[in-house]
C-alpha cells in the first residue's frame, strides 16, 4: 500500500530522527514497523552499553505518529497527549531497536496506539506502549496552530 519513496519521506521527515538513523520498514494502513541502528553515542549506561530509555521514548512515539498518520490518510500534524511505556528489559547492547506500533482507533479529534520495541524478537519486548494523540482538527478547535 506505502511504497518505499512514502517510507523514506516519513523516515526523514524529522532532522532529530534523521539524526538518530530512524528506518521505516515496514507500513500498511494503521500500523507502522520501524528501527533505530545501534550506535555507541545511544548508550545511557556506559558499564553496560544498553542503549537510553529516551532512545526507546523516541522510537516508540515517532513510530507511533507515523500509525496514525496512516490511518488518518492525510498529512496532518498531531500531538502527544499521553504516551504509556512499560520498560520490560534492557535493550541488547549492539544490536539495533525495532518497534512495531498499531494505530487500532481514530476519531475526528483523537487517535489511539498500542505497540512494542523489541531488538531482534517481538515476542521478546523491551518495552510496550499505550497512547493517544491529538488530531490537528482539534487543535484548530483549541486556538493552536
């Protein structure tokens, strides 16, 4: 349905996350896969080498706009309104970050995610995330811009 010239626009459409070497691979309508690479400038735990929580935030909320987005089917700008992350385990020391996030309920004002961040396994998360964004139509509503 989104072919790669969609992933690589949505992949670099943010300099913090073209920074951070963030990848779509994967999208279809709600739901969106993407990765981070490992990168020794990630590390919050430097005895370790296991990549900082914000690195997983990161991923798991950029992951999650791009779900809604693709739900929605319009490019419109969204905002974070509540974003739940469970930290299951530490992410694998060298090994890149992946997370599959699904946007399963939009409204006119809200969207709704769930999803995970995993290194090389799904079914073995680092962390798991709940959400809900604001929808641009809403916050015209509101006075924002």
């Amino acid at each position: 349905m989104f072919g790669q010239a969609v992933r690589r626009v949505l992949s670099a459409a943010s300099p913090h996350m073209r920074t951070l070497g963030y990848e779509i691979v994967e999208l279809s309508r709600g739901s969106c896969l993407a990765r981070l690479p490992y990168d020794e400038q990630l590390i919050g735990d430097p005895m370790t080498g296991v990549v900082h929580g914000g690195v997983v935030t990161t991923l798991l909320d950029s992951t999650a706009g791009v779900a809604v987005l693709t739900r929605v089917m319009r490019p419109i700008p969204l905002a974070t309104l509540d974003l739940r992350i469970d930290y299951l385990r530490p992410s694998t020391p060298r090994e890149s970050i992946a997370a599959r996030v699904e946007c399963y309920k939009a409204t006119y004002n809200l969207a709704f995610i769930r999803g995970v961040a995993f290194n090389d396994d799904e079914d073995d998360p680092v962390a798991a995330v709940a959400g809900t964004f604001m929808l641009r139509t809403s916050m015209v509503q509101l006075g924002g811009r």
